[in-house]
C-alpha cells in the first residue's frame, strides 16, 4: 500500500498547539523550532506521546536578513566548524530529536558546503534529514547521501493557503503523488484549518487507499 507521512513544522512556544498533536492517536511528526522557552517542552511532549521529533533547524533564506529563520541559525558566511555548533547547540535544546528538517533556508540548502557541514553532524548523531524543499535548487538530499545520512525530500505543503478548502485540496493531492510515486512526505502548520483538516481526514487514509506512517520510515 503507497505509503504518506506528515511532519507539522514550527512547533515549539504553542504549547496548546503541541498538546492537540501529542493527543492524536497517528504517527504524525512534529518539526521543533530551536532554543525557544518552549522547545524542550514540546519535544519532550511530543517524544512522550509516542511522536516523531525532529529538530526544524533554522537556515538562511534568499532574503535574509530580512528575512530572518530566528535563533539558532545556520548561515553561509559560518565556517564548517561554526555550522556544526550551531546545529549540536541547537540539537541540545530539541532533545529526543530523531531527525532535522530544514526551517526556511532557501540559500542554504542551495549551497553543497553548508549541506555537507549539516549532514556531518547527523552522520554522527545517526540522525537522519528531511528536506522541506523551499528551493527548488536545493541540494540537501545529495549533500545527505554523500555523507550516508538517510533523507527524503518534501512532496506536498498543506497549507500555503491556510484555508480548510485547501488544505483538503492538498490532502488529496498527497494521496494522488502517494499512489503515483509509492510514497509522500507533506508539510504543515500548526494553524487551526490545518489541524481540523487533519484531525478529520486522517483516519479516512486508508479508506483512500493510503498508509499514514511516521517520516522516519521513508527515509532512504
């Protein structure tokens, strides 16, 4: 059965946000935002409820700084040394962090060096990478495989339009890509269109002709 999975980014200071996700009874992942008062709460939430935790890593946008990821950025003009104490800092306040995926980071993700200095840590760590895919020259996936860290790369966003109509739209077209391709990673948001979608149609996936599993099992 094609396989899809869903990680909801941006978690960290919406404490109710993160107890509605930790309460729901699916394998949906949750991306937590670094060194935030509520960081470690959500993970640890979030990890005790049986959910996937992944580290949502800040990165350099195209527009930055005006643009800006917030704290616990990894930036181009760092060296490999400083990128990776960056993400061990930020791994520290994410703890029971299973996998990263990207925050924002259209310019990093770009750039193979940063990339590369990323998946070190993971390889390390054994941890492995999800590529939010916020440029469509983003190299994060064979920057991850050449340093053998597993990853996969993100098919679908839910809620560009953070309306329910549309979020129920991509729904769909989650399921479409899943059945085309044999699996698909979405992305969300803790918005409230997001999360009633969500709490509605999840349990109809396998009437869909779909298995919702935790990212981790799609990473290769």
């Amino acid at each position: 059965m094609p396989r899809v999975a869903i990680v909801i980014d941006d978690l960290g200071n919406d404490r109710a946000a993160v107890a509605r996700i930790a309460g729901w009874p699916f394998p949906v992942a949750g991306a937590v935002l670094p060194a935030l008062s509520g960081s470690a709460p959500a993970a640890r939430d979030l990890e005790s409820a049986g959910k996937q935790v992944l580290l949502h890593l800040p990165m350099e946008p195209r527009r930055y700084p005006e643009m800006r990821p917030g704290p616990g950025v990894v930036l181009l003009s760092q060296s490999e040394e400083e990128i990776a104490r960056t993400v061990e800092a930020d791994l520290e306040s994410v703890p029971g962090a299973v996998g990263v995926s990207n925050h924002m980071g259209s310019a990093a993700t770009a750039d193979p060096r940063v990339m590369r200095a990323v998946a070190r840590v993971l390889a390390r760590r054994g941890l492995f990478f999800v590529d939010s895919r916020t440029t469509g020259a983003s190299v994060a996936r064979e920057a991850a495989l050449q340093e053998r860290v597993r990853a996969v790369s993100r098919r679908v966003f839910l809620d560009d339009v953070a309306t329910e109509a549309a979020v129920t739209t991509q729904i769909a077209e989650l399921v479409a890509n899943a059945r085309q391709e044999g699996f698909a990673v979405a992305i969300g948001h803790p918005y409230p269109a997001t999360l009633a979608v969500l709490e509605r149609d999840l349990p109809r996936l396998g009437d869909r002709g779909v298995k919702l599993v935790a990212v981790g099992e799609l990473v290769r």
